[in-house]
C-alpha cells in the first residue's frame, strides 16, 4: 500500500473561504485547494503551489490546521477506491498574497469545474470531501483565525 502526502490550503477574505468545486463523486461537490507532495518540497511550498497551480491565487502558508488520514479499506463506504491507498492530509491556513482578477489556475483538478468564494455563513448544507468538512470546517477557519492557537509543523529536520 502506497502512503501519499497531500497539502490543502484553507484561505478566507473578507467573511469568504476559497474553494474548488466539481461534479465528483456527486454533483457540486466542494474541497479545499492542494495536491500531492513533490519528492523534496516541504509542505509549505507543496500548499502553496498547489493552490496556485488549481485557482490562480498566491498564498503564503502559515500555521497547519489539520492533519487528517484517509485509508479508504477502513471506510467501505467511502467515495474512494479501497485498494492500494493511504492518504495522510494536512490543512494549512494560508495568508492571501495575490489574486486574479478572473479565478482558474494553469493546472485544475480533473474533476474542478470552478474555483469560488465562498461566504462562510453559507457553508452549512454544502457536500464536501472529505466528508468531515460538512460540518467541521467553520471550526477549521474559527481556529485559523486564532493566530499561533494552532498545530506545529516543524519543516524538514534532521
């Protein structure tokens, strides 16, 4: 079974979080930016590029939300294949550094059929993957925004 790191940045502005949304594995679907780590870029660079690369948006990540696990065997329920994958997860809060003036990135998901602000109050009632975001990711943003409360991500060291 193959482990695979990923990087999602959770960037808001203005009472708005930025998201991707697609038509997998239901339609309107929403998830956080990122992608899969390079062989030797830390995850901080990992975030960064992917959400620029899938929106277009440049973003300085800081501090790290999240670290969540996905083995799909445990969850047969689940939208994802259940053989050969372990995904490990981290979610960053990033600081916005430049914006397009139309949203889309050089490099979109498969699956991305936009890039949107979202406001925060209209989460509630959206379908998310993973599906724990459904109602845990204004929690994500309230902690976000409590600058230095949250987990420590100590780089690449020896």
């Amino acid at each position: 079974m193959k482990i695979r790191n990923s990087a999602n940045g959770l960037v808001v502005r203005d009472g708005h979080v930025l998201l991707l949304r697609g038509n997998w594995p239901q339609p309107d679907t929403y998830w956080l930016p990122g992608g899969g780590q390079e062989p030797g870029e830390t995850l901080p660079a990992c975030v960064e590029r992917e959400v620029w690369e899938e929106t277009g948006v440049r973003v300085r990540a800081g501090e790290l939300l999240l670290v969540r696990e996905n083995i799909p065997a445990n969850h047969p329920d689940g939208p994802f294949p259940r053989s050969g994958s372990h995904r490990v997860e981290m979610v960053f809060w990033c600081d916005l550094v430049d914006e397009p003036e139309v949203l889309g990135g050089t490099e979109p998901d498969t699956v991305q059929v936009s890039v949107e602000w979202i406001p925060v109050d209209k989460l509630a009632g959206l379908r998310f993957l993973p599906l724990w975001f459904d109602e845990r990711l204004p929690e994500l943003i309230t902690l976000g925004q409590k600058r230095g409360r949250a987990g420590v991500y100590a780089g690449d060291v020896v």
